[in-house]
C-alpha cells in the first residue's frame, strides 16, 4: 500500500475507534439492571452482529495503535537495520494481538 492508503486507513479507523468507544461506553455502563455478568456477555456474543462489531472494534484498534508504533520506529530508530526489526516486532506482535481476539471470539 501507498503512504497516502496507510495514513488515511489510520484517520479512518481513528474515527471508528471513537464510534466504536461510544457503542461500548453504552452497552458496558448503561446496560440497565441486569448489569454486566458472565452470561449477559456469553449471550451478546453468540449474536453474530456483535462478534462483527467485536471484530472491527479490535481490528481499528490495533491498525491504529501499531501504525502509531510504525511511525515512530520510522520517525526516531536512525539504523535502517533496527527499523526494519522493529518494523517486522510490529507486524508480528500485531499479527499475534488479532489472531488471538479472533479466537478469543470465536470460541463459542
């Protein structure tokens, strides 16, 4: 991908993250008396629309959080060598983070 896609994907899931926050705040914290137990959980995430959300949620958030760490081993590691290391801890940390919430997930 260009420069351009990544850093525009970053501004794009930035502002899902903010929609996705909302979602959240709401149904964690104003989710009325039954409140939030192990079953109330189970139960949202046996809907398939919920596990999407969940999904995207945490796909937003790590393209942003790690794009923010690719900037920054860009912006501030001088060897080309140690960039591409930390570049490629990156990937493979991010890489990891996502399959696991997708199992995480996908459990049920």
């Amino acid at each position: 991908m260009k420069g351009v896609t990544l850093w525009l994907l970053h501004r794009i899931t930035g502002l899902l993250l903010i929609a996705g926050l909302a979602v959240h705040f709401a149904v964690m914290h104003f989710s009325g008396p039954e409140g939030i137990t192990h079953e109330v959980v189970l139960r949202r995430l046996s809907n398939p629309w919920w596990i999407a959300f969940n999904l995207a949620f945490l796909a937003a958030a790590i393209y942003h959080g790690f794009y923010g760490l690719r900037g920054l081993a860009v912006e501030y590691v001088g060897s080309l060598r140690l960039q591409r290391v930390c570049l490629w801890l990156i990937v493979v940390t991010a890489s990891l983070l996502m399959g696991t919430g997708i199992y995480i997930l996908t459990l049920g």
